[in-house]
C-alpha cells in the first residue's frame, strides 16, 4: 500500500494486513506486485504509459492484473 500521505498507507495496509510502501517506492512496488489495485481522484494518470513501459522492463515477468477504481467525480 502506498499513499502520498505515509500515515494514510500505513493506516491502511494495517486494516487489511499489508505493508506500507513509502510513495516513492512506488514504481518498485509495482515491478513485484501480481495485483495493483488503484484509486485516486489525482486530475492525471499517476503512471502513464511511459511509466509503466519502464516498470515492465524491469518486470521479471509473469501475469499482472491491474484494476482502477475511478473515484466519484465532482461536478
């Protein structure tokens, strides 16, 4: 779990058991995960494509599933 807030990441890795992972962590995070789930309700792509080319490169390999929950957008 990571957060741009460390004590929000920490709080809810602690809820489901997992592990906070510093926000910068991030991309490292991803290269060994077999699942990311994303939420965010950031206006742009937190990784874009040109992120995730990177992170795959450095991918080992194997099967990734990656789902986005779309926040409730505001109008």
């Amino acid at each position: 779990m990571t957060n741009r807030s460390p004590d929000k990441a920490a709080q809810v890795a602690a809820g489901c058991g997992g592990q906070a992972v510093p926000w910068d962590g991030l991309d490292d995070a991803v290269i060994e995960a077999d699942i990311v789930l994303s939420t965010t309700g950031a206006p742009e792509p937190i990784v874009t494509k040109r992120r995730f080319d990177g992170i795959l490169a450095r991918r080992a390999g194997g099967t990734m599933v990656i789902l986005d929950i779309l926040g409730a957008t505001r109008l």
